[in-house]
C-alpha cells in the first residue's frame, strides 16, 4: 500500500514537473530538427542568418504554406514564424494521432518533388 502511494506520488511529482516545462514533445522534436538541421545543412551559414534554411530543412510544406516571400535572410516575421511552427506541429500531431514514430514523420513533413507535374 505504501509502495503504491509512493509510486503515485512520483508519478504525480514527475506530471506537474513535465507540465511546468512547457515543452511538449512536438516542441523537442522540432527542437531536434532544428538543431540537425543547423548543425548539417545550415552549417554554412551565420547564426541569425540561417532561419529559412533551418525552416527549410525542417518542413519544405509548412515553409512554401507559411511564407508567400521568402523573407530577406536576418529578417524575423514573428507572426510567420508562429503560423510555421504550429504547421509543423499539426502535422506532427496527426502522425502522433495515426500512431506514427515522429522520426518516421518526416517525409509528411516535405515535399516530393519529383512527383510534382
């Protein structure tokens, strides 16, 4: 009976520890993305000169669906931004809800286009 309330209380401890983190799992793995993304693809270039690349590189969907002009490289639309992240997540979370692995959810998150006519 005590291991059990113990075991409850930990659960309890660790849920509101992850709750006042803020950070869903969708946020670290795009996180993730980004992170690769800037380290690999976007290595050649400047840090605060790199967030179309590293958008780029981490949905080219949600990049051609956000922005109808690329933005000048350094130039931050924080609104656009917002519309892009939540683009990612919403296609995040319909692989979460069709009980797919994030890492196998990347291909949703592009576009082919060699199938493009």
């Amino acid at each position: 009976m005590i291991q059990s309330r113990l075991q409850t209380l930990i659960l309890i401890t660790l849920f509101i520890h992850a709750f006042q983190k803020g950070e869903s799992l969708s946020d670290k793995f795009i996180s993730k993305l980004e992170k690769i993304c800037e380290n690999q693809q976007c290595l050649h270039l400047p840090k605060g000169f790199n967030d179309n690349c590293i958008n780029w590189c981490v949905s080219s969907l949600c990049f051609l669906n956000t922005y109808e002009e690329i933005p000048e490289d350094g130039e931050t639309d924080h609104k656009k931004n917002m519309y892009f992240k939540n683009c990612v997540k919403n296609i995040l979370k319909d692989c979460q809800t069709s009980k797919i692995p994030f890492d196998n959810c990347r291909d949703n998150l592009h576009i082919d286009f060699t199938k493009q006519q």
